[in-house]
C-alpha cells in the first residue's frame, strides 16, 4: 500500500533526498512510521528511471545480435552476417576455426572467409576472433595475404582473443590417423585437426595464442606437449610425430599476429557498455553442435547461440536476439543421420542447382527436404526469434516441394528431436507437399515481386514455427537479398 500511495503522490520530476523529505508530511498524515518515510525518501531519490546503471543495459541503443546457423552448417551465413555487418561496429565469432567457409560475393569478387568474420569485408568495422575459436596460425596468415592482396587492410580492425586455442600440425596428423582407424564410423571431418585442437583445450594440455607472445614459455609448453603426443602417436598409430622447425614457425606467426592480439571479452564488453552495436557471426549449425547436434557426427564445438556467452566472455543479459539461417532446403556434409536426405536423382539435381559443393574441402554437400522438425529444435535450442531463408531459387523450376512436419520412431509421432544418432537414423519423416511456383525468384529484391506460391512456401514455413520470416536471400549475391518489412529483423538495419 505503501510504494502505491508513493507512486500515486509523487510522479513529478526527480527530488534531492532534501525535497523527498519534505513531501513526506503526506504519509505522515496517513500514519506512517519514520522508517518507512525514510525508505519512502530513497525511493523517490532513486525512481526506477534513475537507476542509470541498469537503465543502460535495458534502455541502451545498442544492438547485439546472433546470427546462428540453424540446420548442419553452409546455410549462407556467410552472405546473411556480410549483408548486416553494414548496420553493426563488430562481428564476432565464437566457436570453430578454419573448417568453416563463409562465401561473401560482390562487385564481382568472391571471398571465402575462414576463420576471419565476414565483417572485415565491410570498410572501418571491427572483426573479432574469440576464445571459443581454434586458431591455426597458418590458415590465418594465408587468409590475412589473401585480403591483403585484395587491397584489404585490418590493421586496427581485427582482434584475436589471447585466449583462443592454438592448432598445430599434429592435431591434423592425429586426426586423420583416428579417423583412419574409425573406418566405417568416420565422421567425415575436414581434416583440418580441430576436434584433436578442442580435446587438448579440454585435457587441460592446450597451447594458447597469448603463449605465442611469451617465447620462452610457449617453447616449454610446446616441448612437454611434444613429448606426450609423440608417445602417444608412437604406441598408437605406429608413426612418429613429425615436429621440426615447428616451434620457430609459430613463434614467426606469434611475431605476426602480436597487433592483434589482446582480450577481446573487454573489447566486446567495452564495445557494448558505449553503445557500439555487435553482430555475433556463427559457424557451423545447430545440428553439428557437441552437446545437441547428432552427436557423434558433429564437430567438436558450441555452435548455437549460446556459444557466444562462453566462445567471446559476453553474458547472456547482453544478447538481443538471435536469427537463424536455413536453406529452403536441408543439406549436410559428412557422416551422420540425415532423415530428410533426397534420393540420388534428386540429391543430384538440387546440388547442381545449388551449387552444393563445400567451400573448404570441395565435397559434395548431401541434399534433402527442408526438416521442420529440426528447425522447430533450433529454435528451441538457441531462442531464434527471426529466421532468414536463403537459396530460395534453387526451388524455381522445382515442381513440387516436401516440407517435413514430422517423425515417426517406431510407428508413433516423436515428440522432440531424438537424442541418439541412431534412433534419428531411424525416423520416418511425415511429409506436406506444397506447390512450387516456377517461376524465376533468381536476384529478386523486393518481396511483392516473388511469385504468390513462393510467398505461400515461406508462410507455410513461418505459420508452422511460430517465427518471422525477416530476410530471404534469392542469389548468391549481396544485393539478391530482401529484408521483410515490419519484423524485427527489419529493425536491425
Ligand atoms: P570437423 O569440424 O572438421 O571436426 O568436422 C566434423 C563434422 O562437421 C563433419 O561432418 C564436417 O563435415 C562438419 N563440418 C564442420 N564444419 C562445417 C561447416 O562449416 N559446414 C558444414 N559442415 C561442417
């Protein structure tokens, strides 16, 4: 009753502690004790407007948004974060390394980003590698030559976490030895000795990048790691590990990289505590994450959302919002249940259409329906507010399109997404088949142009998630992209 009358008597202007205690006499009348006038006086002192600390994370101006990948990687994330980096300060990454390919195309020219955000594209933003990534210092280097050349400078705009662990060229020979001895359980990885990088982070024997600044300390550390692996490779695979000259050359690379290290959680956090908008750029998807893709097949790090609070020491109070990527249709590389996966004719068809060829290994990409199911799980799993639906136009000559609804383990409806491999292996997907408009939506920029049966696929899509359709993208290239009116995506930009 008390804070009611308070409110009720009191909605003018702020007051000094001095005027909240003159106003007083008003519940002095009503009977009130000393104390709570006292209480009463801070409270009008400090309104819930005036409490600037908080205000400025709830009332802030800033952005920071997730862009997720929400099926098993290669949704166009590359095209989606490079398109709204124009509306942000940074993008960072979090999780992964160099076994990601983010395919940015314009004014003719294409890039195939790796480890370095797309954001970098976009003159005077910040990129940011976090602690969650595993760096090898090679693959940055070649990709640092490869913008150079291309007359891009990242001198001051590219941050890599001191944090972030580094991979080494036994991680490589490890894993191809593994995946080797696997035989027909192979995940069908990249090769690029990121699983083998990630188990030593959590072994506790990991090589950090901010060692590389620490000559001596990063030689002892390399010499004992050494000596273990080489043991292990030994007894293991019957080969020896192959080391020399490998301590210099990452030292060199340290010497390299040393500007752009430093600790990019203060950066971001910084970043965000003036204002500064975030876009957080995800690699991989939902399906290939460690804890909640199809695990075993899965790469061996957080690639939903929430990689972002533990990959780049950003709390989850300072997220926004998250937007998920998915194909008009489902694909995926490497081993593992894929339930909606089309028959080789089809598979064949949509992959040519498509182009569904992996950006880093060159692999053809396995095709299937767009899955529902999954989606309505990504949703869940990362708290997808908006979705992006890309390569929209490799359906405009399809016929008729399957969207699955559903799975049936067993003859009877699932309920949520099966958490063993095996039992998803098993699943029959529960199809609807809708229309398809063929007709060309190939480059189209305004959503009032795309064909009305196009227009009923992504509804159909929407009405079924319960999500907004905030961006399609109908081509490779930046411009082919259109940005739905009214939704919260919209916003963003
Ligand atoms: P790794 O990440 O190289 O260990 O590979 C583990 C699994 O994740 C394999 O099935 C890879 O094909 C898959 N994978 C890793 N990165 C990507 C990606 O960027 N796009 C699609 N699949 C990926």
């Amino acid at each position: 009753m008390c804070g009611c009358l308070h409110r009720e008597a009191f909605t003018g202007a702020t007051l000094s502690p001095a005027e909240g205690k003159k106003k007083v006499p008003a519940s002095e009348e009503a009977g009130y004790s000393t104390a709570r006038c006292v209480a009463f006086a801070v409270a009008r002192v400090f309104r819930p407007g005036d409490f600037t600390a908080m205000q400025s994370r709830g009332d802030r101006l800033m952005k920071s948004i997730v862009v997720v990948g929400a099926q098993w990687g290669d949704e166009g994330k590359g095209k989606v974060v490079d398109y709204l980096a124009g509306s942000f300060d940074y993008i960072a990454r979090c999780a992964g390394g160099h076994n990601a390919g983010h395919t940015v195309i314009y004014d003719g020219n294409r890039f195939v980003l790796q480890l370095i955000p797309c954001g970098i594209l976009r003159p005077g933003k910040h990129a940011v590698i976090g602690s969650g990534v595993v760096v090898d210092p090679v693959a940055l280097a070649a990709e640092l030559d490869t913008l150079a050349k291309s007359g891009i400078d990242v001198t001051g705009r590219l941050h890599l976490s001191n944090r972030a662990h580094l991979i080494f060229p036994y991680h490589r020979q490890m894993e191809k030895a593994a995946e080797a001895a696997r035989g027909a359980w192979k995940i069908g990885t990249t090769s690029r000795g990121i699983g083998p990088a990630y188990e030593d982070k959590m072994a506790r024997h990991g090589i950090r990048v901010g060692d590389l600044l620490n000559p001596a300390r990063f030689r002892e550390k390399l010499e004992r790691v050494i000596a273990e692996k080489d043991a292990v490779c030994r007894a293991t695979y019957g080969v020896p590990l192959d080391t020399a000259g490998m301590a210099e050359q990452y030292l060199e690379l340290g010497e390299r990289l040393r500007p752009l290290i430093s600790d990019v959680s203060v950066l971001i956090n910084h970043a965000l505590d003036a204002g500064r908008s975030v876009l957080f750029e995800g690699a991989q998807g939902t399906m290939l994450d460690i804890d909640f893709g199809t695990y075993p097949y899965v790469t061996s790090s957080n690639a939903i959302s929430g990689g972002v609070c533990t990959g780049l020491g950003v709390g989850p109070t300072r997220i926004d919002a998250v937007a998920g990527v998915t194909k008009a249709y489902t694909t995926r590389v490497g081993s593992g249940p894929f339930p909606t996966e089309m028959p080789d004719l089809e598979a064949t068809e949509v992959r040519d259409r498509g182009k569904e060829y992996g950006a880093v290994t060159g692999r053809p990409r396995r095709c299937g329906w767009l899955d529902l199911v999954v989606l309505q799980y990504a949703i869940r799993i990362n708290g997808i507010s908006s979705l992006v639906v890309t390569k929209l136009d490799v359906f405009d000559t399809q016929k008729e399109i399957q969207v699955c609804i559903g799975y049936h383990y067993k003859g009877t409806p699932l309920r949520e997404m099966p958490a063993a491999a095996e039992d998803l292996a098993e699943v029959t997907p529960e199809y609807a088949t809708l229309p398809g408009w063929q007709s060309v939506t190939y480059g189209v920029q305004d959503a009032a142009k795309l064909p009305r049966l196009a227009v009923a696929y992504l509804k159909f899509i929407s009405d079924f998630l319960g999500v907004e359709v905030g961006m399609i993208s109908t081509g490779p290239d930046r411009d082919a992209t259109i940005v739905c009116a009214a939704t919260q995506l919209a916003t963003w930009i």
